[in-house]
C-alpha cells in the first residue's frame, strides 16, 4: 500500500523539508503524537519517528532509515503507534535490527506479540533492594570489581584493548554457569564484528539462549539511537513475563551517546560541553533507568564504554560513570605488557566490594591484593633507578607477591582458544580467593612467576613448574 492510498487523509502529510536525517512534515489536525512511527516513500520504506512538535501543523521526526528518493511535497503516512519491536521465547538464536526484523537470513517473525519500544521503567516500589553479587568465572572481575545481579557494570577502555572479547566471553561463562538469557545490543560496531560474534555464538553453543540486536556503524543515527530501547523492550519481556534473568549487554554505550549527538546536532540544538547535546544526562537516564531488578527477576547489564581519547573526564564517560555499580577499566599498558584480560585492578571498583555484601574474607582478600599492587606501583621507579636489589627485603617481597599476583589475575579465554592455542578456563570465585590467599601468604615464592600465567585455578601451578627461587625477571 503506497502513502496515496490511505482511507483516513487526517492520517496523511506532506514533507515540508528534508535536512539529512531529520523531516519537517505538515499534518491537518489532530498532528501525530510524539514518538509516533511515519512512513513515507512508494512502499513505506523510509520510517520516521516523531520528535518533537514545531507548530500546530508541521511536526519534526527523525529518520531510522536513508532518506534517498525523499523530497519536498512527498507524501508521508501517520501510522498512529510507535516503533515496535517482537517479544517472546522464539526470539532465541536469532539476530534482529532496529525494527524487530531478522538480520540473520532465515525466515522471518511476523507472529506473536509486538511491543512499543518507549517503555516506563520500573517503579521504585517494585524494585529489589537486595544485593547479590554475579559470578563471572573471570578471576580479576569476581575478585577486584565484583558486578552486581540486576545492577550495571561498565567496561571503559580506549580502542583495541579488548572490551568485545571480554563481553563475548561473559556472554559464555554467565548462559554455561547460570542457564539465563544472554541480550547482546550493537550499537554503531562494525558489522564484521557483529557477524564473527554470531559464527562465535554458534560455535560455543551459546546462541540458543541469546538474542542479538543490531544497529550498526552503517546505519543512519536515528537507528542507532533506538537500538538500546528496542534491546530493552525484549529484555523486559524475560524478566517480567517469562520470570527469568537476563544479562543484557551491549556494545558500546558511547555509540548511543554519540548518535543522540548527531541527532542533537541535526535538530539544531546548541550543543553543551565539548560539542555534546545538552540532553545527554536525560537520554543517558532514560536508557539506563530501564535496567533493574525487580521480584519477577533481574536484567543485568555490562556495557562497553569506549573513552574518547583515554580522557575519563570526558562527558560522556563521566556521565555513564554515575549510573554503574561496578567499573571495570582497561588499561592500554597492561595489555602490552601481556597481561590479559587487561582489567587494571587499582582503578577498577564495585559497589559489591563491602563486607556486609561480599563477606568478610572477600573483603579482606581484595583489600590486601589492591594494597600489595599499589605498594608495587609506588616502588617501580625506585626499582627503575636504583634496582631490585636496593629494596629492603619486605619491599622485595611485595614485589615478588605482586608479579606473581599479576600474573595469576591472568586468564585464558573460551573466545580466544584459536588464537593463543590455550583452553579456556572457568574459575569461581571460591577457587580465585584461595589462589590470591595463598600468594599473599608466599606459599608460591619458590615457583617461577611464569607457573602462574595464563592458568586457570591455582591448582594448576604444578610442582614440575617448580624453579630456583626469585632469581625470575620474566
């Protein structure tokens, strides 16, 4: 059915103008509400949402698809509900964009319920106050930086320090370990990467259990702002009516952040600090505020955050920062220096690392790690001016337990077999204390640093591996 061919002709405008992503159209009264979905074009292909009134006749929206063959006069077709996206178990294994079509090549899902992607957030009366800590079975995250079930986790780090790899193999150790739903959200990644964590998926036997929605790099900034809505609308659905926990991930935040921008920019509006869009903490909270956890069960979510430029006063990260309950920060020096994942332990923290939520020896443990680590930090410029053996011999200790602590917080991965030719590991969290206990307490002094990286529990530090003392630079 084409725009012309519209019984009701309240329902029918006329673009007035056309400025990249964002059309001005003229309705006869009632005009369309806001976040009502248009379409325009000879077969509706080009969808336009509705943000903002301009007078009591022409209303502004922003277009999720390319505007080509758009000009002004077109007509425009006011489908009188919002942008909807599909809900239910038969999403599993299966991959969707922004307007709950399959992207993945199989048949399409035109059944079953639909749902508005603008949905209200939890009120606060329905919301959990309990604290539960989620294993991930990645020893320096359970550790240092414990996330929290129903709460928010962000991975900060700059480009290529391995946000992705640890979201891919979280998104395996928590379907493997707690049987729930895995949601992962692209939004403004590249496709490659879209397409080699849905082959990843398959290969693991993960994809079963897991929905993927994709708004990507390619994709206008209209789409890319809705993504995260459209995600959560499905995870909501898990949590609310099939009672289930859902760990909702997506990749990256600041692609949102940087499409509201682009759209913030189209509109007109004056931008705020560093070129940003003066509605970025409203944006920001609509988005997040969706993420909690009430008695039916849990959406938990960990969110790549990149940090333009590895600047962590950035607005956009500082902002992101308010909402998290856990962060867990990537460092650039650790990655070159081998240490993967490359989770920097002093700058990572969590809401959960108390003793009246993690327990005491929890507590204690990450305590005197993050001591023993920053102790080590303050003596490298002496070691690097003056030696190893100008250090007094408990300064020598802590320095000994801190490259034996670094490297035991090193962890083969399940998504990284192929590449460092190494089995991917699962350690819980008891497992991880008792290895960071016993190398606080020097039981490993005797051992070369190399018996404890890339290992998984600490019982894999064989007496084979025994060497000669500390007499080990590597």
């Amino acid at each position: 059915m084409t725009a012309y061919q519209v019984a009701d002709q309240t329902k029918l405008g006329k673009v007035v103008s056309v400025r990249g992503s964002i059309i001005d159209v003229q309705f006869p009264k009632p005009i369309p509400e806001i976040y009502n979905q248009l379409k325009a074009g000879e077969n509706g292909e080009i969808i336009i949402e509705v943000i903002t009134h301009v007078n009591a006749e022409i209303v502004r929206g922003i277009a999720l698809t390319p505007t080509s063959g758009l000009a002004r006069g077109s007509m425009v077709v006011n489908t009188g509900n919002s942008l909807e996206v599909p809900v239910g178990k038969h999403l599993l294994g299966r991959m969707f964009n922004v307007f709950g079509d399959t992207i993945d090549g199989k048949e399409k899902i035109n059944d079953g319920e639909w749902r508005s992607i603008h949905q209200v957030s939890v009120p606060l009366v329905e919301q959990s106050t309990k604290s539960e800590i989620l294993e991930t079975g990645i020893k320096v995250i359970d550790v240092l930086a414990p996330l929290e079930r129903g709460g928010k986790a962000g991975l900060f780090g700059g480009a290529g320090v391995g946000k992705t790899v640890l979201i891919t193999e979280m998104i395996h150790n928590i379907v493997s370990q707690h049987s729930g739903i895995s949601l992962f959200c692209g939004i403004g990644e590249r496709n490659r990467e879209a397409e080699e964590l849905y082959r990843e998926m398959q290969s693991t036997g993960v994809l079963d259990n897991t929905v993927l929605i994709f708004g990507q790099m390619n994709e206008p900034p209209g789409a890319r702002f809705r993504v995260g809505h459209a995600a959560l609308t499905m995870a909501e659905y898990f949590r609310d009516d099939a009672r289930q926990d859902v760990l909702l991930l997506i990749d990256n935040i600041f692609r949102f952040i940087q499409a509201g921008q682009e759209v913030s920019g189209l509109m007109g509006q004056l931008p705020s600090r560093v070129g940003y869009q003066p509605t970025l903490s409203t944006e920001l909270a609509q988005l997040e505020e969706r993420i909690s956890t009430t008695n039916k069960g849990a959406i938990t979510s960990v969110q790549a955050v990149y940090v333009p430029a590895d600047d962590f006063t950035d607005p956009a990260a500082v902002h992101t920062f308010g909402h998290l309950s856990a962060s867990i920060v990537l460092s650039r020096k650790r990655a070159s220096e081998g240490f993967y994942p490359a989770v920097d332990p002093l700058r990572s923290s969590s809401k959960m690392l108390t003793p009246s939520i993690a327990g005491k020896r929890h507590y204690e443990i990450a305590q005197a790690v993050r001591q023993t680590l920053a102790n080590y930090e303050d003596l490298k410029d002496i070691i690097a001016m003056l030696g190893i053996e100008e250090l007094s011999v408990n300064d020598r200790k802590t320095v000994y337990r801190s490259r034996r602590l670094e490297r035991f917080l090193t962890q083969p991965f399940f998504s990284t077999e192929q590449f460092i030719a190494k089995k991917g590991k699962l350690v819980n969290l008891s497992a991880a204390l008792d290895g960071c206990e016993r190398i606080l307490n020097d039981e490993f002094s005797e051992y070369p640093e190399a018996a404890l990286y890339m290992i998984g529990g600490i019982d894999e530090v064989g007496h084979g591996a025994l060497g000669i003392g500390h007499g080990d630079g590597a």
